[in-house]
C-alpha cells in the first residue's frame, strides 16, 4: 500500500512536472528575423535605410503563413550566429547556405532557394575565357569538381582574388583553389568596389550577387566566368537559420516555406528579385 502511494505521488510529480514543461513551452507571437542588409538581391539597404530585396519580401510572404508578427532587424555578417544563439533574433535570413559546419552549432529550415558560386573577372581576363554555363557538385562528385578548380588555377596564378569572409565562397577558395592568393572582406561591396579600382583582380561570389554587381555602373567591362561550384560543404542551399533548441518554430518554417514553394511564390520572387528561378524545389 505504502508502495502504491508512492507510485502515485510519483505519478502525480511527473505530470507536474510535464505539465509545467507545457506551460513554460512559447507560444510564438512575434518572430525577430535578422538579415545583413548588404547583400543584394537577397537582402540590401535601400534609399532611406530601409531594408529592400528577395528575403525581405519572402519574409512578408512567410510570417502571416505562420500566424506570426514579424520584426526584421539588419545584424552584420560576421557576428550574425552567436547573436542568434545569444538570444539576440530568433531566426537569420541573409543568403545563408545549409552547411555541415554551420550545422554544428545551429539548425535550419528546409531550403528556400539554391545558387552557384562563380567568378566576376574584367573581359580581358585570362578566366574570361571559361565559359560559366557548367557547375561542378561538390557534393556528388568531389573528384571532377577538384579537376575543375585545378584546370583553372593557372589562369589565375599571380592574381588576387577577392571574397566574403565567412562565407561558402570562402571556404571555396581555401579548399579547392589552394595556392590561389584570396583577400578577404567583411561585404561583397567592399570586394566590388576595390574591384572595380583595379585593387584585385577577381571576386569569387553566389552567381546571384555578380548578376546584381554586373548592372552596377562602373562594371561595363567586367563578365561572370569561370566553372560553378556548388554541393558539398558549399551548402545544400539557402534556408534560415535557427537556434537548435527551437524546434517549433522550425516546423513552422518548414510548413511556410513548402507552402510558398508549392504556390509558386518563391519562384515569382525569385523571377522579380534574380531574373530567374532559384527556387528550391
């Protein structure tokens, strides 16, 4: 008998407890979304400060999916994930590619979009003469992506080459291009701009971003070549990025974006926003 009421005051703590863990679990009201605000299309400041481009309408397209406010904050690039494991946001989206590394210390949706990487070189490069129609998937087959890199190295021997720190292109240009002279910069304006003053003499960035350089005046003589990469630890494409402890709002994402996907809107904002269909279906 005595062992029986200690069962049920057992029982009884258990269910406390549990029922304690559902209370305290959140309810999602508002949702903080942090982007860069300097990476154009996906996300960029516009006249008067205000934040323009692909994500900033997927995000206006995504929240009401979710039954969810949402508050957009710009966060620079570099400090982007310990501020979301800090508490600062509750979620990143700023271009940012699914990759096993970023894995280690947060999650992800399911991916919204899928881009290559590739390189912007003036007309009269030696790498302009690489035609960029072909992407090499790291992932799949590693071997011929490495071939690919290694039979470009010679044309860019003796050249600096420009990159986003922290970034998949980064890791690019450290993994396959080894021996290839890489100048790291905080946003991919700054690699345009020293760019275009003859400072360096390539950028390695998303096919996306050199589309949007290339309409920029001042790039008249510069053009997109040389092999894309993509796959592998180059991401498994572009989702948001969230704490690994809310697993809720994740299911909410991924239901948002499957919805927005299956709609066709993300393929409408990607035709407005990249004049073409980066949606990853």
């Amino acid at each position: 008998m005595k062992r029986l009421q200690l069962l049920g005051i057992a029982a009884l703590g258990l269910l406390a407890a549990t029922g304690g863990a559902f209370a305290q679990a959140k309810k999602w009201e508002t949702v903080k979304i942090a982007t860069e605000g300097a990476y154009a299309p996906w996300n960029f400041t516009g006249p008067g400060g205000k934040l323009e481009g692909f994500e900033i309408d997927l995000i206006a397209e995504l929240c009401p999916r979710m039954k969810v406010k949402c508050e957009i904050v710009a966060q620079d690039w570099d400090g982007i994930i310990p501020a979301l494991n800090a508490g600062k946001y509750d979620a990143i989206m700023a271009g940012m590619q699914i990759t096993e590394k970023r894995l280690e210390t947060i999650n992800f949706s399911r991916p919204y979009a899928r881009t290559p990487g590739a390189f912007l070189v003036p007309k009269d490069s030696p790498l302009a003469k690489v035609p960029s129609d072909k992407v090499f998937d790291i992932g799949a087959d590693p071997a011929a992506a490495q071939k690919a890199a290694d039979e470009m190295k010679p044309l860019l021997k003796g050249k600096v080459v420009g990159v986003q720190g922290s970034t998949t292109l980064a890791t690019l240009m450290e993994r396959l291009f080894q021996g290839v002279e890489v100048r790291e910069y905080k946003t991919t304006e700054q690699h345009d701009l020293d760019l275009a003053a003859g400072r360096i003499d390539a950028v390695a960035a998303a096919t996306t971003a050199l589309d949007i350089t290339l309409s920029k005046p001042g790039f008249e003589n510069f053009v997109i070549a040389g092999l894309g990469f993509t796959g592998g630890f180059m991401g498994r494409g572009v989702a948001a990025g969230l704490r690994k402890t809310d697993q809720d709002l994740k299911v909410m994402f991924d239901e948002a974006i499957a919805s927005a996907l299956a709609d066709g809107t993300i393929s409408r904002l990607s035709q407005k926003w990249f004049k073409r269909d980066l949606a990853a279906k």
